[in-house]
C-alpha cells in the first residue's frame, strides 16, 4: 500500500504588480537630506581609509607614469618635429581621438604644445618607464592591481594604437576577468566609493516605509564588486535586489557567487535599449544603482531616461561616475572601441566621462527633481569618483476625480459602513463614467432594482466583542451573496470584501473578527466560481495611497481572490512547502555562552557545512577552554568537507580547524601559567578550532605575542 506523507506547508505573501497607476516609492529620503545626513561619515571613511595619500602622492606619481608610456609610445612613432595625428601613418585612425587625449599629458607637461590639429615637440622626455612603475609599485602597494593592470597595457600601448594586439586580450586575458576584478572590489578608488554607497543604501532601507518592499535594481553589475558591499546592507524580509549586466557570463558568475542572498534575482538587462522591451516595467523599482555604467552607453541622456522610467514616483537613482582628465584610465579602458562609442558629441565633445556637476545639470535637465552629489572630500578632479543621488519626479495624479476621462465604469454598488474610502472609491468611479451607490447597510435599498458591474463591501465590525463581531460579518456577507443568487440576471457582479488588519501580514494589529469572511471566501471561490469572490485586507489604519492602491486593485482583471495591500503595496496568498532545513538565527542573536561549531553531517557538498549550536565542554584537569577570537582554514578542511579526506578518527566526527586564537574562558586542575582572561594561541591535532569555544590540553596553548592580532596569529603556519 502506497505511503501518504505529509509535506509541511507555510502561507506566504509574495509580491505581485497591480495593473493601475505607478504606486508611489517606498523611499523616504531625498539626495539633500542623505547627503547632509553622511557627510559626517565621508570624513570618517576617508580618513580610515587613508585617502590623503591615494588622492595626492599616488594621482601626481600615476600621471607621471602615463605620461612617460605616452612619451615612448611616440618615440616609437617616430614623427617628425612637428606633426599632426593624422599623419602618422601605422596609427590606427580607430585611435585618432584616443591619441589625441594622451598626447594632452604631453602638453601639460611641457613636453609638446599643441596648435589647432598639430603638435610641437618642445622638448625629449627621458624617463624610463619601467624604472617609474617599479618605484611606484613599490610606494603605493595597496594600489598594485591598478598598477599591474596599467603596467600590460601602458607597455604596450604602441602595438595597441597599431592594431598588433587587442586591448581586451591585455584587460582580460583568454577573456578572464580575473585580473581586473580586484579593481571593482579592492582598490583604494573602488573601497571608498563602495562603502559610501552601501551607507547610503542602507540609510535608505532603514528610512523606507517599514510596511514595503524595498525593491532595488542594479544596472550594469558586471562583476559585482559593488553589489558584494550592498547586499549584506539590506534587510532581507523586505527588500528585493534584481542584478543586471549586459554580459550573460557575469550574470552566471553573480548567481553563483551571491547565491546565499534568497532576495536577490538575476537577469541580463541592456541599457542601450528600452527596458520594457526586456520585460523590466515601468516604475517597478524604488532604487536603481548603476556604477560606471551610464558613461558606457551611446546617448547617456537616453540611458537616464530609460533609469527614470524604471523609478517609481518618488524613487532614487544612485550613480558612481568617474571624473574626467584620469590618464589612469586613458590608458587603460580608454583603448577599447566601447570607450569612444558614445555620440552625444554635443553633450560630451571630449570624452565619455562629465564632472560632478555637470551630471547634476543633466539630470536636472530630465527632471530629476532633487539632486545631489557625494565624493572625497581629499580628493576631487582628476582621477576621483563621484556618487550621484536624483530623486525620480512624482507621478502625475491619474484615476482620481476629474483626473481621467470617462472610460464607462459602469454601475457599483458599495456598501461602506461608514468607511470614508467607500467615498473616494465612488468619486473615482463617477469620474471614469461609471455610477456608485453608497449604502451603509443592506436595508437601504433593494439589491435587486440594481444591475452593478462589481459589488465593495467595506462593512466591518471593529468595536464589538470577538463572538458578535464574528457572526455579524459572517451573516452580512451570506445575506449580500443570497440576494445576488436571487436575482434572474445573466450577469453576475464581481465581488469585493476589504477588511483591516485581517492577517498579521507588516502590522502588528490584528482584527480577528474579520477572519470568517476570508474563510467564506474559499467556500465562495468553490461553490460561485461566476461571483470572482475577491478578499482584499488592508493595513489597520488608512494611510496615504490607500485609495490608490484599491482604485489600482479594482482596475486589474486578473485571477488572484486573496489579496493584501500594505502602504500601497500588493501581495497575494500562496502555499508554499515549509523548507526541511534547520532554522538559522545570527550567532549574535544566542543566548550569552552558548556554543556553537562548524561541521557538517552529510559530507561531498560544501553547501551542507553549517555552524551549529553544541555543548561546552568543562575544561578537565590539564585542560583550558578557550573562547575562540580567530581560527585558520586549511586546505585538509575543505578535503574533508567535500568528503575526499576521512575525518580523524580523534575528531569524534566531521570537525574543521586545527589551529586558533583568542581568549582563556575556563582553566582546568592543575595548570599552571596560563590565567583566565589570558590572549592566547592553540593547536588541537582533533580539529574543531573553527567554533566558538574549545577546550584543549593546556600543554597546546601558548600566549599569544603582543605584537599579533588575533587573525594574524591563527593564521600562523605550523611546522612540524
């Protein structure tokens, strides 16, 4: 006989777009009060970050160095003493303005004058190249992957101007980004700009409307160094995070490496052509970010305006944009043919890249109605970034009275209790050609001398004892659909039933007084399929945008009967299969001195190791317990996780770690030298250092140097 099992099920309200007006963005800030709100917190981040010396020594030193590439690039041209760029002859004219911008280093630095098309040579510029770049390779470590990146295309910058070999095979060699990823997600320009815009997103989610979903896109991802620093800012219960590129391999790479984020969606999105015709809708995002993106595209005013359409009313655009004058990346991407692929020659004569405030012109310029701009504040012009932030413009007011012209409505029939949306609600229907009756109960007038398109209900019970307030309902509702199944009509009016407060759904208050008219529904759904019995359950106290969101609900023709709108926002009923897999909570959310270890109980899949909560264990005579700080992860722990090493037979199990550092929690009998509260290090030849706690012989335990911070002196290698 077949066995039945019982899969655990759970309610859930996902979101789902209504089909009426652009609903309002849950975002509460604008750019001017973020900007004040973090300008504190600019200084702090730069001063942490030692910006002083990457703004001053590092951009003087960087141009020097391209300026001598460019120098010898043009000894290798070998033009005469004054020439123009059009008469060297092995110089792609793909190049032409390319040339002509890096030749500009020259004449800021006295090397060359330029007059109109033609250059002079006023002076030989010596410098060795390769001697430079080693002694800033050396003063300005924490800029090396900038440095090696401008090392392979600076040195051959002559073959690229010839055509001998392509630049991307030198940005991306065998077209791997590895190379160029730590620039995105390391580098000094990239760290600052990256941490400034996850605080601002995360002020933004912090201020958003607590009863929406923070829906946020991002344009342009590519390999997601920006996102890996916003991510971790979001709240997870609400927020939605969409990750575009234009690049399928980077979309690929973002789903596997961001896999863990449940909130995230991925998809490919370019931003050269209209987003709706990718299936992304119109004002279907509260927040879009897009770093270095829009510079990249053909008519940067056209891409801000596709960005614009995506913002709901009220939302936020977030831009990282490059100053222009960067030789740094003059010689880098400025040598592939996507740099120079803008045509807004009007709007960007010179180059792909505009200053701060010339983006905050153009935005103003398309409407954006508050603009501001964030940036170092030790490092401005040549070589910065700037973080933009543009407050989408409100939407027109649509669907109310006088708002729309008549589009026949037809007749309603809305019986309010005296709710004031019952009003509203009817105002709108007036002015879209259509006739509301308001009623307050069912005795004022006969259903019957009515033939309504759809039938409101807004009759609640608030104020009544649980039992009266439970029958009430439940026999107004029964009475309503009695007297529709009365009528001999070929027509049957669609019905609505709002409550508040019905489902413990982003708010606190519940009316469970409400809760038989939402099980009628399913009987309803069942038994009068023609009815469409809709239940719609509204936020407990009316707020702004109410009315537009029912308006929008009323609007939309669509087969979803169990509906919620929260501040606006639509979701809808689902069940869905409880997940079998062990519920996790924050380590910092456990009980003080509980303990918790790192193991895995299916080994072959890293996916299945997970920390768990433990026991302590009492330090026995000889032994001290440790309350771990750091711990080192050996190449033997992944063999083990993925089931190709045998744990030891010591371990007791599937237990990771064997060396660590931190402090003496508990000491056993007899030992000696070593006190609790002591900064220590350990070994433990059984594994399980990567844990919260660990009791070892006190004979594996020595103190830690002063000299050493905890992750420095787990990270100790052990020689045997």
């Amino acid at each position: 006989m077949p066995r039945v099992v019982a899969l655990p099920r759970r309610l859930v309200w996902p979101g789902r777009d209504s089909e009426g007006d652009a609903e309002r963005s849950a975002v509460t800030l604008g750019p001017a009060e973020l900007a004040g709100e973090l300008e504190p917190l600019r200084r702090q981040v730069a001063d942490r970050l030692d910006r002083r010396v990457y703004a001053g020594a590092y951009q003087r030193d960087v141009r020097r160095l391209c300026t001598a590439y460019v120098a010898e690039c043009l000894r290798e041209f070998a033009p005469g003493a004054e020439f123009a760029v059009d008469e060297i002859p092995s110089l792609l004219p793909r190049y032409h303005r390319a040339f002509q911008g890096l030749l500009r280093l020259l004449v800021a630095d006295g090397a060359m004058s330029e007059h109109g098309d033609r250059y002079r040579r006023e002076r030989t510029d010596e410098s060795d190249p390769e001697t430079l770049w080693a002694e800033l390779f050396t003063r300005h470590p924490s800029c090396a992957w900038e440095l090696l990146l401008l090392h392979r295309t600076g040195a051959r910058l002559h073959d690229v101007l010839t055509g001998a070999v392509d630049p991307l095979e030198l940005l991306f060699p065998a077209g791997s980004s590895a190379e160029a990823e730590p620039i995105y997600h390391t580098s000094p320009v990239a760290r600052f700009y990256n941490v400034l815009a996850k605080h601002v997103l995360q002020r933004v989610a912090e201020a958003a409307d607590r009863r929406r979903t923070l829906r946020v896109l991002e344009v342009g991802g590519g390999t997601g160094g920006l996102t890996a620093s916003q991510l971790p800012a979001l709240c997870e219960q609400q927020c939605e995070y969409v990750f575009t590129d234009v690049s399928p391999v980077f979309v690929a790479a973002a789903r596997e490496r961001f896999w863990d984020y449940d909130f995230v969606d991925y998809r490919v999105l370019d931003l050269v052509h209209d987003l709706q015709t990718q299936d992304f809708a119109s004002g279907s995002f509260d927040v879009v970010v897009a770093s270095d993106v829009v510079h990249a595209t053909a008519d940067a005013k056209k891409s801000l305006l596709y960005l614009q359409e995506m913002l709901a009313p009220g939302g936020l655009l977030l831009l990282i944009e490059a100053a222009p004058d960067t030789p740094w990346l003059d010689l880098t991407f400025g040598l592939t043919a996507g740099w120079w692929s803008f045509r807004d020659l009007r709007l960007r004569p010179d180059g792909p890249l505009l200053s701060a405030q010339e983006w905050q012109d153009l935005l103003r310029s398309l409407d954006f109605d508050d603009v501001a701009a964030l940036g170092d504040p030790d490092h401005l012009g040549s070589g910065s970034q700037s973080i933009l932030l543009a407050r989408a413009p409100e939407a027109e007011p649509t669907g109310g009275p006088g708002g729309a012209a008549a589009d026949g409505f037809g007749d309603w029939l809305i019986l309010d209790g005296d709710d004031p949306l019952g009003a509203e609600l009817a105002a709108r229907i007036g002015a879209h050609g259509g006739r509301a009756t308001l009623m307050s109960n069912r005795a004022e007038r006969d259903l019957e001398a009515l033939e309504p398109e759809g039938i409101i209900d807004l009759r609640g019970a608030r104020g009544l004892p649980l039992e009266r307030a439970l029958t009430e309902l439940s026999l107004g509702v029964i009475d309503l659909l009695q007297r529709v199944c009365r009528k001999e009509s070929q027509h049957w009016p669609r019905l609505y039933v709002l409550t508040r407060g019905a489902h413990s759904f982003r708010n606190n208050e519940i009316d469970l007084s409400a809760s038989a008219v939402w099980g009628l529904g399913a009987v309803v759904g069942l038994e009068l399929p023609q009815l469409r019995y809709t239940a719609i359950d509204l936020d407990p106290t009316p707020g702004p945008g109410e009315s537009d969101a029912v308006w929008a609900e009323l609007r939309t023709d669509d087969n979803e009967r169990e509906i919620a709108l929260r501040a606006g926002e639509r979701f809808v009923r689902r069940l869905v299969p409880r997940s079998s897999d062990p519920e996790t909570i924050p380590a910092r959310d456990l009980p003080p001195g509980t303990a918790f270890a790192l193991t895995t109980e299916v080994p072959g899949s890293l996916d299945e190791v997970r920390y768990r909560v433990c026991k302590r264990v009492a330090p026995a005579a000889g032994e001290v317990e440790i309350e771990i700080a750091a711990a080192g992860v050996n190449f033997l722990d992944v063999m083990i996780a993925l089931g190709q090493v045998p744990p030891l037979e010591s371990a007791g199990g599937c237990r990771f770690g064997a060396e660590c550092a931190g402090i003496v929690a508990r000491v056993g009998a007899g030992v000696s030298g070593i006190a609790v509260g002591d900064a220590v290090v350990a070994v433990n030849a059984a594994q399980g250092t990567l844990a919260s706690h660990l009791t070892v012989a006190a004979t594996a335990v020595v103190a830690k140097p002063a000299n050493l911070s905890f992750e420095e002196a787990a990270g100790l290698p052990i020689v045997s």
